[in-house]
C-alpha cells in the first residue's frame, strides 16, 4: 500500500524562478492497485515519482509504504520496497556488466548483504526460468553485457529486475516512451502480464492516454503540481481520449497542453 499526504514540493522558493512542483497532494493505493497518471508537461508527474521513490523530499507531508514512514529514508534504503523502470533504456541497468550480474544485484535489493557469491548455480538457473518469460532469448545469454543489448532488451529486463523481488511498490516513468511502436507494445503487454501475475501495487506515468485509459483500475489526472481528476475502474472502461481532454478543459477552462503527445 501507498499513501501520500499533503505532499508539497516547491523549487527555487524565495526566487523569479520559483515554481510550486507539487500542491498539497493526497493519493492512496491500495493492495493490488494499478494506477495510471497522464497531464501535460511540468504537472508534477516525475516530481511525484521522485518524491515516492525517496530521489527527493517533500517540504511538507508524508510517504507512507506498506504503513511504515518513509518520508525521511534515503532512496537507497527504500529500494527495498520500491521497484522502479525509467524512461531510457539506458537507465536502471548497469551496462558494463552481465545480465546475470545485473540480476543478481536486483535479486538482493530486499534481502541482507552477505559476502557469499553472488551468482550462484541455483541462481543461475533462477534466472534462465524468469528470463523464459520474457520470450526474447535472453536465457541463453547470461553473460551477455547488458550495454550490448537493444533498447527493448534492455528496457524487458529492467522491468524484471524492478519486479521479479515483488516490490511493496512499482514505479513505471513512461517507461515504453524511447521505444519504437513494436517494442512499447512489448514492454506494454509484460507489464499487464507480470503486474497481474504478481498483482503488483503500481503507480504508471504515461504521455500515452490510450495507454492510460487501456492499463490498470484507476486513472489520475495531474496539472500545475495538483490531482485535478480521479477515476476508479467503473468509470475509466468507458472513458475514450476525447472525453478526458474534454475534462482537462471543463476543469481548467482550457485545453490540455501537447495534445498531439498525449494521442499517441
């Protein structure tokens, strides 16, 4: 479970610059929960992201995971919780290494560092079974730099190495957005397929608002550092893109900025 309250995060405070990121924000997830969040440039979506993953602190509020008080702990100690895929591909891996190294370190995010091996024979094998669901052969690629990898390769193993510990939490930040239309479908249909083999708790970013509408139960809807529409699952089946940019605008009294992003 997520909860955020009265999560307020304000740049360059005091200065011309300044710019209120997010404002005064309230959001819960349940157990289970797969909720999709769309708006234009600068609403606050990767402020909220980053505020959740511990990348930043709120001035005010407080994160709550699994009912434990995260709000001060430093990003890497709530990686235990937290399973996260960015937007490059390039991001979330360590390119220099193997993809079993890779998995190995995902593998111990949430388990006590010890001085044993890290990839054991065990794990190995581990590692083949799960990297079989991806169906991209890269089972029989073990030692296989990960920089070596295309783009889609490389962004199917992030999302097993954000999940396959069964985080408290999944973050997905428009992560098939640097993808050519092929390989977002991909990473789109394994994201459905491993958030409901593990009914993972996540919280999806998107530009995409057939995606948005298409992934998950619930849908936010964010402008100028605030949640300014929610939508639970009885409502977004129906819900077409026309319609939520027709909401955008009844809402703020003008149209959604970057339509064209948006449709896509």
């Amino acid at each position: 479970m997520l909860q955020l309250n009265q999560i307020h995060k304000v740049f360059n405070e005091g200065t011309p610059d300044e710019k209120i990121a997010l404002d005064t924000i309230n959001l819960t997830l349940n157990e289970g929960d797969f909720v999709t969040v769309i708006g234009s440039n600068g609403a606050g979506k990767s402020t909220l992201m980053n505020i959740i993953s511990g990348v930043m602190i709120p001035d005010v509020g407080s994160v709550y995971i699994d009912a434990h008080n995260v709000t001060g702990m430093t990003e890497y100690n709530r990686a235990k919780f937290i399973g996260r895929v960015f937007q490059d591909p390039m991001a979330g891996t360590a390119p220099s290494m193997t993809i079993e190294e890779n998995l190995a370190m995902a593998y111990s995010r949430n388990k006590t560092r010890t001085l044993r091996k890290g990839v054991t024979k065990k794990r190995k094998d581990y590692f083949r079974e799960v990297l079989e669901t991806l169906h991209l052969g890269l089972e029989n690629r073990l030692n296989a730099k990960v920089g070596l990898l295309s783009g889609g390769e490389r962004q199917a193993l992030s999302l097993l190495m954000a999940t396959f510990t069964e985080p408290s939490i999944l973050l997905l930040d428009e992560h098939t957005a640097a993808l050519d239309p092929a390989r977002a479908e991909l990473i789109t249909n394994l994201t459905k397929e491993i958030v409901e083999k593990y009914n993972l708790t996540t919280l999806m970013v998107t530009h995409n608002m057939q995606q948005a509408l298409d992934l998950g139960n619930r849908l936010i809807m964010m402008d100028k550092g605030q949640i300014i529409l929610e939508v639970d699952d009885g409502q977004k089946q129906h819900l077409t893109i026309e319609q939520l940019l027709n909401e955008f605008q009844r809402i703020r009294g003008t149209k959604m900025a970057s339509d064209r992003a948006l449709l896509s």
